[in-house]
C-alpha cells in the first residue's frame, strides 16, 4: 500500500439530544492510501456520514462531544484553526459530494456560477479563466458546455450528480467524500455515474471515501471496503476478502441481504434493529441481532482482530477460527 494520505485514530463524535448524548462514531481509526478507494457501508445510523462530516469540519451545532485525531498529508484536521482549515483544506485538498444534489445548489443562480465561485473566491481566478475552467470541469462529468447557463431545476437527477461532482473537483482536492451519491438515482444512471467516479480515480489520481448503504454499489468503486455498525467498524479489508470471505456475521447477513441473478434462494433480512447508542448493548454490540452469538459475545467487547492480511473483524470468532 502507498503511504496513507489520510489517517484516522480513535475518531469519537456525540450529539446532545434530549435524551442525553448519542454517540455516533466511537473510537473509529483507518487510514486511506493516495488513489485509494474505502468504502463505508453499513445501515442508516452507523455512523458513516458523520464520520465524513466530522473530517469536513460541518459537524451540526448539536454536537457534544468530537475526539480523537484526523491527519490529512500529516496535518492535524482536527486541531486546527477554523480559518487554516478553510483556507488551505476545504476544497483545496478534500472536497464532499453531498447526499441529495438539489440541496446542494442554490435554486437561483446558474449551475455554472456556482461551480466557477470556488476558484474566485478562493482560486484568485479572474471571470474568465473561472468560467473556462468550470466549462472545461463539465466536459470532464461528461456534461454539456450549455449546463453552465442552466438552473438546478432544468437539470434531471443524474445531471445534477454530475454537476455537483465538477463543483467539488474545481480546486483539484486530492480526497473526495461522497455521500450516497448514487440513492436517489435510478440503476441505468447508478451505472453512468459509478462509471464516471472510476475514470476520475483513474485519471485524477483521487482518494475516494465512498459511503452507502449498497454493499453492491461500493463493490463496483472501491479497493477496500470498511463495515461500519453502531458507531464502530465492525469489518475492514481488501474489497475482495470482505466480499468473498466475510469475517463478520454482519458482513455476511448484509451480503446475503442482497439480490442475486444466479441463485434462486431470495435476499435474507437481517433480524432485529440498531441499538439504541445512549445504551448499547453490553460485550459485542451485534449479539443481540448476530445468529452466531455465544456466552461471550455479551460480556466482553472485541477489538479489531487480524484474520488475514489487510483485513480486520471486530467478532470473537475470529480468535476461534482456524
């Protein structure tokens, strides 16, 4: 593996709600390599889009608690001042694709003022060399130079995905995290989309953090994939090792989760819901849910266990195997 360009230690995050604090993200740490795909996956609740916006510093105002550490090319993301942070990080060196593009946009100004802003504001550009270049960003997502005088609205699902991924790259960021890009789209768009994230890795050399629901969608992106659940990573690895051998039993209930063409068995459900994080439960926080629990599942807690090269499993039945 290259050098991480990004690594992650004991990542913490909490928020204050009524009911007291909720941690979101306990004690996560990875790290990413340059031109490295991750992806984060897990169900809704487990902590992967706090986790990007943790190291995007867009954490909410309700946030109680953010601890650890997060150093992108050896500097402290966590520590530093918000105006350094502005200034020489966001969107110069890690940039996010948001969840839900409409949101992204302001509703009246033109796609191609928002996408040129960055590079006046922050790029010293002058008008022209800032339209040229956001021209030039909508040919590379595949998008006609005619987009740039368009409002969101006038632009179809897909469209806007692509148009707020050429918002992202107009600083030339060396990270970018992306938040369910794909959800809200449909497969035959899915498809264009992924198609298109592969050829900017490719092409641009870019780190990617890759977070879905979809262990499918990852799969198709992402060199290694990392399963989050409950605010902990509960499996890390190579793409290939997660997805054909699966340490975890909830790596495999979420493979099986899915749809096959080949195979009459149908999608497995996964028993059970979440736990509730202001009292998780005692020992590994999937037994309640986890067929394979045994007596000490309940008591004690596992750490991350090594079960083979590059890949980790938070289960004690990594100690058990052979």
């Amino acid at each position: 593996m290259n050098q991480p360009i990004l690594s992650v230690s004991d990542l913490r995050v909490s928020y204050r709600t009524q009911g007291g604090l909720l941690p979101a993200l306990d004690g996560v740490s990875f790290s990413l390599a340059q031109g490295e795909a991750l992806g984060l996956v897990g169900e809704s609740g487990a902590g992967k889009s706090s986790m990007a916006l943790a190291l995007m510093r867009l954490l909410p105002r309700n946030v109680g608690l953010l601890d650890g550490r997060a150093e992108l090319e050896g500097r402290d993301l966590l520590g530093m001042s918000d105006e350094a942070f502005r200034r020489d990080v966001r969107w110069r060196k890690m940039a996010m694709v948001f969840q839900g593009a409409q949101e992204a946009f302001n509703p009246v100004l033109r796609v191609g003022d928002q996408i040129a802003e960055p590079l006046l504001v922050l790029g010293g550009a002058s008008k022209g060399e800032a339209r040229r270049e956001a021209v030039r960003l909508l040919e590379v997502v595949r998008l006609p130079a005619e987009v740039y005088q368009r409002y969101p609205h006038e632009l179809s699902g897909g469209m806007k995905q692509r148009a707020v991924m050429a918002m992202a790259l107009v600083l030339k960021p060396q990270l970018l995290l992306l938040d369910e890009p794909t959800s809200a789209l449909d497969v035959t768009v899915q498809a264009q989309i992924m198609d298109q994230l592969k050829e900017l890795k490719r092409d641009m050399g870019l780190s990617i953090i890759f977070i879905t629901h979809d262990v499918a969608i990852a799969s198709d992106l992402c060199d290694r994939l990392a399963v989050m659940y409950a605010g902990k990573l509960a499996e890390v690895g190579p793409a290939d090792a997660v997805l054909l051998r699966p340490q975890h039993p909830y790596t495999r209930l979420l493979l099986a989760s899915l749809p096959r063409l080949h195979q009459d068995a149908p999608p497995q459900f996964i028993p059970g819901s979440p736990p509730d994080l202001r009292a998780p439960p005692s020992g590994c926080r999937f037994h309640p849910r986890c067929p394979q629990a045994f007596a000490r599942c309940p008591l004690e807690e596992p750490g991350l266990i090594q079960v083979g090269e590059g890949h980790d499993s938070r289960c004690w039945l990594a100690e058990v195997r052979p």
